[in-house]
C-alpha cells in the first residue's frame, strides 16, 4: 500500500501540467484499487460548479462537458459535507443525478472522497463499481482518502501553474488570476515579478525562455566539462584510499555526463527553448524520479548521485551566469523565502513590493518591509514562484492577495487605490510637528523602530520623539562576517546623531528564530523556543561585549543611549547582562570616553517575563514590550508559519490582558514601561494602550503620523471606556471588529483596510 501510494504521489509530481496529473491519478487509482472507474471533479472557483476533468472507465467525451452545481448529485454532496460518502447502490440515493453522456448507469457502487487543501475544497476523486460486484470496504475507503490528502497540495499547484499560465479549468483565458496569502505589510504595488533564487538548489530555478540556443548550450557545456575535471581530480586524489568497488562510483557519474546520457538530454530541451538552468532541473527531476520509483534498494540510491550531479552542474552554471541582474523600474521581489540582503540588491527607488512563500506578517522581512513601506504579501504556499518572473504583478499589502495577468479594469482599481494612499500621506504632513496628545491633553511620545539607516530619514520627516527600537542585528544581517568594532560604532552613531538630543534605544543583538546569519548558522528543529537572543550573547560574551563597547563610544557626547536586552527570561540573565555592561562601561571610562551610563532595560516578550515584572524592575531602569514575540508565545503560533497564521492575532483576548497587567505591574514599581510591537502602529490597537497606561509607542514609521492623528483627535476617557468594552470580550475577531467600529464611528475608517465589499476586486477570480 504504501509503496502504491510513493509511486503515485512521485508520478503526478512528475506530470507536466494539471491535465496530465489528473490522467495519471485516475489511471494509477483504477488499476490500484481494481475497480471499474475512477474520475476526479474539480471545483471551477469562476462558475462554482464541479466538472468532470479526467475519468478512466466513463466515457471519455464527457471530459470537460459535464458540469454540476456546488451542491449537486453525490459529487456536490461529497463536496458540500467534506467527507466521504460510500454507497452500495448509488441510485437509489434520493441525491442521485444521472448523466447519459457519461454511461456511469452500469455501474452502482460509488465511493466519492473530496479533496481538500487549506481548507478550501478542490474537488471530488470517485470511484465506481458494477452492481453485486462488490461494496467499497474500510481498507478501500481509507486509501482513498490518503491518496485524496496526499494529492491535495499537488493539484492545487498544478491548478495555479495553469491559471498563471493564462488557462482557466474550462480552458478559458485566464485574467486577474488571484492568490491568497497573509498580509506582511499595508500598501498596493504594481509591477514586474523578478524571481529570487538561492545558489545551486534545483527546486528553486524559475521558468525561463531561452534568448540564445548556441549560448546556452555552450554555456552548459563548459559546465559539464568542469564537473566532469572536477570528478577526475577527485577520484585520482582518493584512489589509493578505496577499494575497486568504490571507485566504481566515481565512473557511473563520468557516465550519467557521458554527451548521449544526461547532458544528450538537457541539450534537446535547450534547443526546444529552455534556458540551460530549467532544461537542466526538469532532467535532473525526471532521472530522480524515475529511480526512486525503481523496486531495487541500490538503485533507488541512484536518484541521490543523480541530485548530487545536478546541483554540482547547476552551482558551475550559475557561476557561468554572472552577468549583473538588471531589475525593472517597478521591481516586485519574488523568492521562496525573501532575506533582508535580497532587499539590498534592488537599487534605491525600484523595489515596490514583495512576495514570499514562507514567513508571515511577523516575520523579520515582514517587518523590515512595513519599515521601509513596501508592500508585501507573505505566506504564499500555493504559488507556483518560478511561473512569476517578468509578468506583471499587482501586490494587495492590505487583504494579502497578488495578482497575476491583471486586466484594464483590475489595474485601475488599484491604480486608484495608490492614488488615494498618496492623497492620505500628503493630508497627515501637517501633524508632522505637532505633539501626540489626546484632546484631554494626556501626553504619549511616539517613537520608531529601525533597522537601516533609511528608516531614520523617513522618521525624522514623519516627526519621530525618539527611537524605541534600533534592531542592532541589521547591519550584521547585511554583512557576510561579524561587523568590527569600528563598524559597529559607525552604524551605531549614524542613529544616534540624527536623533540626538532624543532617546535611542538599541537592542543586543537578537539572532536566532526567524533571524539567521549566513556566516553564523544556528540550525534547531524549534528555533523560536532555542538558542536566541540574550541567550546566544551570553554564551557568546566576546560578541556580547565588542557589541556594548561600540554602543558606548558611540554614544560619546550625545549620551542618549539606552540599551534593551532581548528574550529575557530569568532574572540572572540580566544580572549577568548587567555585569558585563558595567565592565565595559568602566574600561570605555579608563580609555578617556566621557560618557554617563545608559539606561539599560530589558523586553518583555516571554510569558515568564509577564509574571517576573516586579523583580526585573527592581534592577534595571525600563522595560519594554516586544508584544509579536510575546503573541506569539501566548498563543503557541510559530508566526512564520502560513499554515497557522490565522490563529495568530494581537487582538486575543489573552494578549490583551497580558498587556494590560504588564503595565500595571511596572507602574505600581514606578518603572517606566513602552511598547514596540505591531501592535502599537495599528490605530486601534494604540488607543487601546494608551488606555492601558503605556508611557511610549514605538512602531514603523509609515504608521506614525496614522496613529498621532487618531490619538489627537480622541479623549483619554473615550480610549478607556473603549478598553473597557473590549477586554470583556472572548474572541479575538470580536474585538478587532468593534475597536474598527468604534474608529469608524469616530471618523477615522479611512486608516484601516480599504473596504471593498465581499467580492472583493472587481473581476477578481481565485486561484487558490
């Protein structure tokens, strides 16, 4: 059974396109199960009705052709109750519905299992037997629905690839196809996709025409011949360590690159217009699976030689390929998983949006891009990535939706939309330097969190008190080694100089988690609950102490730094944090820097740290709320992951009310306490902690002005008779909903997402 279910699944992985996959399902399945028929019926999202797509044992003429409504016959009722339906005389069923065109009368057992991906039903697989042949058993229904489950991402990717292709199911041209994913930063963008892939990974390579045959071939040549040396060089220096037997192995790779095997094959695909890198990673993908489905152990461990040879040919390619990328002028980022030195590739002024397969809206990128005020949609699992390079894109920041093949009337919608954005900006300048203060005059700094030295500009002419979070790991993310001393100093003064005489607040260098340094790799099954934050400093005090020296001295007459330890969860990590700071402090001192101690806080962004408050107060100067991490922890949602980013919500009740006794406890120990999560630079969520008592916001600059203006346009009391309506509500979307209410009601609808009714855009159709 499970090697039936190996070699299906790795077939239609193989298969070249959606129609082609749905014909191998319905072959394998029928032949698998013995029985007489097999057919899938996918879900048309354009009409929303089900239609006979492939069938081994129906009349073949009916592909295509028949069609039933979402709750109609046994396929809509499969469809509609999402689960199997097993029946031993399917007609005499009173949801029965008969199709001549198909001759399915001869046949009365039915088994029907719906396919489901992500919730969203895709279709219905049903098989079907003649009459006292016999009824579907357990055994035959469970296999069924793991095939169905199996299958599922599979058809729903090959679905996507088609729909970007311009083809609808019907066969229809495609237009204003949709994908959905996860909001990582507000805004619309339109533009050109430009795929980013990482070095020598052959599941990565995107789609591409061929522009010179003769080139590409050349090029993959010298390719295969430098694989081919670098073979030879190796088997000659081990050769008086192995045995004949193992330097056997050395010769079947010179045959599979032998000119009539693998490289015959890419050179064909080459010459039908493939660029070198695609025509090699559908070979190198055919060869893996054509062994990994072969019964015999050692040559099913081919396929690795084979993956092993491919990447090895792919890394010399690439290397061939060097020629500087040449971005578009509206440039929209596309990449399996977006890092911040992507970012940093895309000249100043062409990156206008970003899309990603992995992370969500609080991931790191996620957070650098509403920073830097780049629209982006994170979470995309379904998107077939390398389809996406060169078409024109349409990024929806606000309902973390993308548009491929955008219509006339789609791009206007959004153009409006930009237009509007625009307008808003340019009617908000006006409080640039005004204070944040409530109408009953109770005052409330806003600050910013930073990272790039662009984010001090934008901050600055969006008037800025200070800055609440200077994520220090930047510049080291940016970096291909540990940044000097000096280095660090430099990036160091540029912030606090442009903010002197104000409050710079710099966090200790936070890797680990979602945050990873290519030269310093922590590799963990469950990153976010292992070695990161003040724990990799603290196990690293060479790190921790060239990081605080440099903070200091670049503090040299400004004296406006605060340093802000993060992932505090014991009291002994600060003490032991406090320790070498002090240390450090006393030799800048003896080396003739005359600075004043910083204030030195820590964040609370672990759960133990909400109950730790009273003791953490008793020995540093501030505190300050990482409120994504500590949502995240709260919730137990790994907030990279798509597939649970619905269940992460700021709004919970439970994160509400940990919010609120965090302010309380550090007010009650006349500490200060600010918070610099996402949180703070929603509208609604920071009247809701200005109604807690927060002493400081700190958020992305893009929200700054959004958020001063609600504030000074609304009483203390009404943001604390708001609180208090709220926190006595369960559910996080009941919350959301009325603080949106509330702002709506008060005038200010038009800081929140645009609405645009149910459907959506116009002309709008889902793909996924």
């Amino acid at each position: 059974m499970l090697n039936t279910l190996r070699n299906i699944v790795q077939e239609v992985n193989a298969a070249k396109d959606l129609r082609d996959a749905l014909e191998i399902i319905v072959t394998r399945v029928q032949k698998a199960m013995n029985t007489e028929v097999c057919s899938v019926y996918l879900l048309d999202p354009e009409s929303n009705r089900y239609i006979l797509m492939a069938t081994e044992g129906l009349y073949k003429s009916a592909v295509g052709k028949i069609t039933l409504g979402y709750s109609e016959g046994l396929v809509g009722l499969v469809g509609s109750r999402e689960e199997p339906i097993n029946l031993e005389d399917a007609p005499s069923h009173p949801r029965y519905r008969y199709f001549p065109e198909t001759g399915e009368e001869r046949f009365k057992s039915f088994l029907g299992v719906p396919i489901i991906h992500h919730r969203r039903v895709l279709g219905v697989l049903v098989v079907q037997q003649r009459h006292n042949s016999r009824c579907f058993d357990e055994g035959e229904e469970a296999f069924l629905v793991t095939i169905s489950a199996q299958l599922a991402g599979v058809i729903a990717h090959s679905e996507a690839t088609g729909a970007i292709g311009g083809l609808s199911l019907t066969g229809r041209v495609a237009q204003d196809v949709s994908f959905n994913g996860v909001a990582g930063a507000p805004g619309v963008a339109i533009g050109q996709g430009v795929v980013v892939y990482p070095p020598a990974d052959l599941d990565a390579v995107p789609e591409k025409a061929c522009e010179d045959v003769e080139a590409e071939i050349a090029l993959f040549g010298e390719a295969t011949d430098a694989v081919r040396e670098d073979i030879n060089r190796v088997a000659e220096r081990l050769a008086t360590q192995l045995r004949p037997e193992e330097q056997a192995l050395f010769e079947v790779y010179l045959r599979i690159l032998d000119d009539n095997a693998l490289p015959g094959e890419v050179v064909l695909r080459i010459r039908e217009g493939k660029w070198a890198q695609g025509a090699l990673k559908e070979v190198v993908q055919q060869y893996v699976r054509h062994f990994e489905m072969m019964g015999d152990h050692y040559l099913r461990e081919r396929a690795v030689d084979i993956r092993d040879l491919g990447r090895r040919l792919l890394a010399h390619l690439q290397e061939g390929d060097q020629q500087e990328r040449v971005f578009p002028q509206q440039a929209i980022l596309v990449s399996e998983e977006l890092t911040p030195a992507m970012l940093g590739e895309v000249p100043r002024g062409q990156l206008v949006g970003l899309v990603s397969v992995r992370g969500s809206s609080n991931s790191h990128v996620a957070i650098l891009a509403r920073a830097m005020g780049v629209p982006t949609v994170m979470g995309m699992v379904d998107v077939p990535v390398n389809q996406l390079d060169s078409r024109e894109l349409i990024v929806d920041g606000y309902e973390g939706q993308i548009y491929a093949s955008p219509s006339p009337e789609l791009r206007a919608f959004y153009e409006s939309i930009c237009l509007e954005e625009q307008e808003l900006i340019r009617g908000l300048e006006e409080l640039r330097d005004l204070p944040c203060e409530t109408l009953d005059r109770h005052r409330i700094p806003l600050m910013v969190n930073t990272g790039l030295m662009t984010d001090v500009v934008r901050s600055l002419n969006n008037g800025a008190e200070g800055i609440g979070l200077y994520r220090t790991e930047v510049p080291f993310m940016i970096n291909e080694r540990f940044p000097s001393e000096q280095e660090q100093r430099e990036y160091y003064r540029e912030q606090l100089e442009a903010f002197a005489p104000c409050e710079v607040t710099m966090r200790t260098l936070d890797v680990g988690g979602d945050k990873a340094l290519t030269y310093f790799p922590i590799s963990e099954e469950n990153p976010f609950l292992g070695w990161r934050g003040i724990r990799v400093t603290l196990d690293h005090p060479e790190i921790f102490l060239v990081q605080v020296r440099a903070m200091l001295k670049a503090s040299d007459g400004l004296n406006n730094l605060r340093i802000m330890l993060p992932m505090i969860s014991n009291v002994s990590e600060v003490e032991e944090a406090l320790h070498l700071i002090y240390r450090v402090y006393h030799e800048v001192r003896e080396e003739g820097y005359d600075i004043v101690m910083p204030k030195v806080g820590v964040m609370i962004e672990v759960p133990a740290a909400v109950y730790q408050v009273k003791a953490l107060c008793d020995r540093v100067d501030f505190l300050s709320v990482g409120s994504n991490d500590l949502t995240q922890y709260l919730l137990a949602v790994d907030r990279n992951n798509p597939r649970v980013a619905s269940l992460y919500h700021s709004y919970h009740p439970a994160v509400l009310q940990a919010l609120y006794r965090v302010a309380q406890d550090a007010h009650a120990a006349g500490t200060p306490i600010s918070i610099c999560g996402e949180l703070a630079g929603d509208p609604g969520g920071a009247v809701l902690l200005l109604a807690m008592g927060y002493d400081a916001l700190s958020m992305n600059a893009a929200n700054l002005l959004k958020v001063k203006s609600v504030i000074r346009a609304v009483s203390f009391d009404w943001a604390k008779a708001l609180l208090d309506d709220v926190v006595r509500l369960d559910s996080p979307h009941v919350i959301k909903s009325s603080v949106d209410l509330a702002l709506r009601q008060a005038g200010f609808g038009r800081y929140l997402r645009p609405e645009r009714g149910a459907g959506g855009a116009p002309g709008a159709a889902a793909a996924t």
